[in-house]
C-alpha cells in the first residue's frame, strides 16, 4: 500500500499547532499548583490512578477558575478522550468523575468526551454533514493494481506509435530498409532497419493477444491526451520524473 497515514497526521498536527498559536495561553498560578498536590495527596481524581496526573490535575483546576470567573450568558465546556483519568469508572464513560462532577452540574458547565458532541449543543447546523466528511474513507490503491495500469498503458501508448509508423510506412513517408542500405546518421529519422522492424510487428501481435484489440484504440486527441497524462501520472507515482511517456 501507498502510505498517505503520515501526511494526514503531519498535516492535522500543523492545524493544531496554529489552532494552539492563536490563543492567550493560560498561566498555571501558585494557587493552582497548591490545589493540584492537594488533590495528589488525597488521591482525588485524576489521581485516583496509581501515575504521574500533575499535567491532567492542571487542567480541571484551570477548568475550574475559568468557570469561577465567568461572565454572566458565558458557557464553558471541558472537553477530553482521556476518559481513564476524567471519567466515571462507575457508569458512562460520557460522566464526568465523582472527584469532579460538581464542576458539572451548572447548567452552563458541559462535560464532553467528543469536541463534535460539543459544537452539536451549540450549533445542531453547523456539522450537518460531519459524520459524512469524516466517516469517508478512500483507500488507496495497491502497489500490485498500480503497476497493473502502467503495464497496460504503457502497451497503449507504444501500441498507437507503432501504428503512427505503421502508417507513416504505408504512406512512403518512412522507409524499412535492410542493413546494406540503412542510414546511421542520428539526424536523420525516416529509416527502420528491416530486422527491428520484424520485431515490431511481432510485438503488435502480442500486443493485441494480450491487451485485446478493444483497449487498443483508435482514440480522439482528448482520450489520447489522457492515456498519456495517466501514464505520466502512474510514473510519477511509481518514482520517475513528470512526463516520462518513454516506450
């Protein structure tokens, strides 16, 4: 498979580094760092787990000055996927801890488990289509379907040159000659030796035999455009440069 997992997190990483960038950062005081190892010692949630909590019991204290200092109308939300730490273990994991459940029970103070149960409550329109975006899911080709499609294409687009100097043959505007009469000049390009191009002609045959006529053309400017774009494309892909079309 074609590895695309990296770049999304790459990609998501740098939205949150911005997201994170375009706030005032909030300052853990004295008095905060006094409650988060009082609550160490009596082992009140998040340190009801036997770990290190200082960086989680930062964050409900600060939750808590936020909501202690709150304008009239304001509506906070604390929002977390740490449900081991932030949690019920008694219930639904959607319910804050006991240790914690009174910073909760205001009604403009919401506990979520999920950012998008959160813009729901605030705006049901705002992600309408949300669990469309992001529950799609487009899979990536393999490496053995993408090397089938060059393979095919390459056939194609060898197979309509050599019907270009097919006809160019026929039309006496190039010449098949045999070695005795052939021209090495590399200037000049209107000469196939006789040898190379009974190899042609055999590799047409088994062209067609594999390929099938039908997927052989004739096309139009446009479709042919486009079999050689994908061919690039397919390439590029696969490690060469843009617009390698060689056959």
């Amino acid at each position: 498979m074609i590895a695309i997992k990296s770049e999304a997190v790459n990609d998501a990483m740098d939205r949150i580094e911005k997201l994170l960038g375009s706030v005032t950062a909030i300052p853990t005081t004295d008095d905060i760092k006094r409650r988060v190892t009082e609550r160490a010692i009596v082992g009140s949630a998040p340190y009801h787990r036997d770990r290190n909590s200082v960086g989680d019991a930062i964050l409900i204290e600060i939750y808590a000055d936020l909501l202690a200092a709150r304008s009239a109308g304001q509506a906070l939300a604390f929002v977390t996927h740490n449900t081991k730490d932030f949690s019920t273990v008694r219930s639904d994991r959607r319910d804050p801890h006991e240790d914690i459940a009174h910073l909760f029970t205001p009604s403009f103070s919401a506990y979520a488990v999920s950012i998008v149960d959160v813009l729901r409550e605030c705006d049901p329109e705002l992600l309408a289509d949300h669990s469309a975006e992001l529950s799609f899911s487009q899979q990536s080709r393999s490496l053995s379907e993408i090397l089938e499609a060059e393979h095919l294409l390459f056939h194609q687009v060898w197979y309509n040159r050599h019907w270009n100097l097919r006809s160019a043959i026929e039309d006496g505007t190039h010449h098949v000659v045999n070695e005795s009469d052939y021209c090495r000049d590399p200037h000049r390009a209107d000469q196939t030796l006789d040898t190379v191009w009974d190899k042609a002609l055999k590799a047409a045959k088994r062209t067609e035999d594999e390929v099938g006529v039908d997927n052989l053309g004739p096309w139009d400017d446009f479709e042919w455009g486009m079999i050689n774009g994908k061919l690039s494309a397919l390439r590029w892909v696969l490690g060469d440069d843009w617009d390698m079309l060689d056959t």
